[in-house]
C-alpha cells in the first residue's frame, strides 16, 4: 500500500515504509505535535494531507531508539481503532 511495505494492526493500518522513510499513522489529535518534531513532514498522496499520518525522514529514525518511538507511537493508534 501507498508504493511501499504496510504493517497492519487488527485489520488498521499502522505503519509503512517508502523508501527511505518511514510513514506513522499517529492520529489526528497526535499529528500537529509529531509534525513539530524534526525530519517530519505531512504524508500527503497528492489530494492534501492526510489527517493522522506523519512521514519520518531517516534522519528521525536514525537509531533504534528513534525508530521504536515512532513505531510504538502508531502501533498505539492503530491498536486504539475498532479491529476491521
């Protein structure tokens, strides 16, 4: 999905990887303050943002660390969703 490698949680889409970056599904009440942290960017397939989903450049996934926050942030979105 979205050109790259999709991981899903309970039938939800949690996270992604498109080429180098790393897509996070954060929320909408999460998105504006994951977009003020550095190497992020809106993901956005062309129609505008899409509300609750953050790109992360290598630069914010540099580490382990950097990366299991990430990954742990939209893990905890995606399994707050009702399973599809």
């Amino acid at each position: 999905m979205f050109g790259g490698l999709s991981f899903l949680i309970g039938g939800n889409l949690c996270c992604g990887v498109m080429g180098a970056d790393l897509l996070a599904r954060v929320g909408p009440d999460a998105a504006a303050g994951a977009l003020a942290e550095p190497a992020t960017r809106p993901f956005d397939m062309g129609r505008g943002p899409s509300k609750g989903w953050v790109v992360v450049a290598p630069d914010g996934i540099a580490t382990d660390e950097d990366l299991s926050g990430w990954v742990g942030r939209a893990l905890a979105y995606a399994a707050s969703l009702p399973p599809k």
